[in-house]
C-alpha cells in the first residue's frame, strides 16, 4: 500500500538548534568582557545635572539619551544620568533635539 505524502515537511536534522536561536557568542563582535560603569569607576557618587560636559557624552548626535548598553553605565548610575539630562534640559543647559 503506497503511503500519502504530505504537504508538510519533517524539519530536517541538520539545522542544529544553535542555528535557530542563540547562537554561540564565541569570536563575536562584542563577545569581550562587559564595560565598567565610567561613574562607578571615578567613584561618583551622584550624577549631577551640572556638569552638563559629562552628561553631554551620555547623548547621541541627536540629543537622545544612549541605552546602559551602549553607554556601559549601571542600572543606578543610567537612572541618574537620564534624571540629570531631563533636568539639564528643563534649564536650557541642554538641548532637547540637536539636528
């Protein structure tokens, strides 16, 4: 007796699933080690809105606030820094889009 085939296919077992989903970070650009915090590095304790120099480097071209990943700061020291930006810019010390 001759079997139907079907319209769907079996997935194949040469797709490993390192393949599919996370792939092995080996070799990778930007598979090195996780930046230190810059503030946590200086030992700041606070990120203040008046130092607008140093809060200026945490912006993009743009004036948007970079993420933690790109900026390599901690969760504490990022939240500062966005407070500070938002302060910053409420005083005119910063502006809110740069074109």
């Amino acid at each position: 007796m001759a079997r139907k085939s079907s319209s769907r296919q079996q997935p194949s077992s040469s797709t490993s699933s390192s393949s599919r989903g996370r792939r092995d970070r080996k070799g990778a650009p930007g598979a090195g080690r996780r930046k230190s915090c810059p503030y946590c590095r200086d030992k700041v304790d606070v990120v203040d809105y008046k130092d607008f120099g140093g809060v200026r480097r945490q912006l993009s071209e743009k004036g948007k606030i970079r993420s933690a990943r790109v900026t390599g700061c901690c969760r504490r020291h990022q939240r500062q820094l966005a407070r500070a930006v938002k302060r910053a810019r409420e005083l005119g010390l910063l502006p809110y889009v740069s074109q």
